[in-house]
C-alpha cells in the first residue's frame, strides 16, 4: 500500500519534448485518504538530479527517511498521473513538511485558493 510522500522508483517510460520520463524517484502527491482506497492510478512528481532552481521545484535533501542518496528536485510542473503498475518498490518517505511544501507549489500551479 502506498502513501502520500511516499519516493517510489517507477518507469516513466520516453519522454515527449520536455516532459519528465525514464526510470527516475518520484513523490506520491495523492491524498492519504484516495490512497486508502486502494486506487488503480496515483499522482505523482517527478524527481531530478538536476538542480535548476525553478520556482516550481521543490529542493529535497537526501536522509534515512527519505531513501535517495543525493540532492533531488520535485518537478511539480510535471505532476502526472501514473498507473500504480508503474511503480516499481517504495524506497523511502519525504515526511509531511517536504509534501505540504509540494502540495503548496501544486495549488501555486493551479491557482487554487489557500
């Protein structure tokens, strides 16, 4: 079972243009309350090595919790969703600061109230 914050490892598949593909980290964005259904897709962001500084990433630091091994960027302009078949193993947990600050950059994204 999944979790919001959850960093899974997962196959975007080849990317189109700009958009983030290949084997990469990723955040679960869906809320904790659709996860505890059991759904058949999940939202994702995108994880990324490269460290660009957009205003819509999300700097995330490596820690035991988290599982990654190096600095990363949550790409948060390329939300998607993905089937859960995608996902390959859980390896870690951003924890709830890193997720509210990407919940917030993704209401910042889709202009929703605060």
């Amino acid at each position: 079972m999944l979790n919001s914050g959850d960093v899974v490892e997962l196959d975007l598949g080849i990317p189109s243009g700009r958009e983030a593909g290949l084997r990469r980290p990723a955040v679960v964005a869906t809320a904790q309350r659709l996860l505890d259904a059991s759904p058949s897709v999940v939202h994702i962001v995108p994880l990324t090595s490269t460290l660009r500084g957009f205003g819509s990433e999300i700097l995330v630091e490596p820690d035991e919790s988290n599982g990654l091994d190096a600095p990363a960027a949550a790409q948060c302009q390329h939300i998607r969703a993905v089937s859960v078949g995608r996902v390959d193993r859980v390896i870690g947990n951003v924890g709830g600061v890193t997720l509210a600050q990407i919940r917030e950059t993704l209401g910042l994204l889709f202009d929703l109230p605060t």
